[in-house]
C-alpha cells in the first residue's frame, strides 16, 4: 500500500520542521548571552564579597571588660545610652533601668559622654 503524503503550499510534508530550526535557536541564545554578558560581569565577585562578610560575622567577640566596672548606672532603653551617677541625667531618662557598668557595656548600651564612668 502506498502511502499518501500530503504537501503543504512549500512543497514539505505536513508537520515537518525546518532543519534550521536548531540552528537558529542556538544562534539566538548565544546573542542573548552576549547581551546579557556585561549586566552579570559585576556579580563575578559575589561569592568573595560574601566570604569577607561571613569571615567579619564570625569574627570572635571583644573580650569582656576587664577593669573594675561595679559602678551603677542608668540606662536609658531606647537611646542605648547610659549615664554615670554624677550626670544630671542618672535616673531621670525614661524608660531606664539601673545596671551595672559592666553588664551595661556587655549588652550593647555605650556611655552618653564617650568615656566609662570613672
């Protein structure tokens, strides 16, 4: 039996491709590369930056005061900042709580003036 093929107006088969087809999608994906080529160039140091950056968060803690820092001390919540007994200020900022030096230093809280109370 023979079988009937039918042609299209081109002279191909029904349903046949071009044999450029891959061709053609090759060459459009490598333009598209190119293009894109210089837009990703500046995140080729990426993986650097964020080493440095890991390396810097795993850095060890400062080590811990090692002066006589018994001395009271106020502190105020949302400045962050702390005040000596002599300051003006020492139980009148609020909201404040009363520490330690040291444990004022420890949780992050810095002194109002710059410089530890003496």
């Amino acid at each position: 039996m023979a079988e009937i093929v039918k042609l299209s107006q081109s002279g191909k088969p029904n349903g046949s491709r071009s044999r450029f087809g891959p061709t053609i999608f090759i060459v459009v994906l490598l333009v598209v590369l190119a293009v894109l080529a210089p837009f990703l160039a500046k995140y080729r140091n990426a993986p650097a930056a964020l080493v440095a950056k890991l390396q810097a968060m795993s850095a060890p803690a400062p080590p811990a005061p090692t002066t006589n820092m018994k001395h009271r001390v106020w502190v105020n919540r949302r400045s962050g900042l702390y005040y000596c007994r002599d300051s003006r200020f020492y139980g009148k900022m609020h909201p404040g709580i009363s520490l330690r030096q040291e444990s004022a230093l420890l949780k992050g809280f810095r002194p109002a003036t710059g410089q530890k109370c003496p």
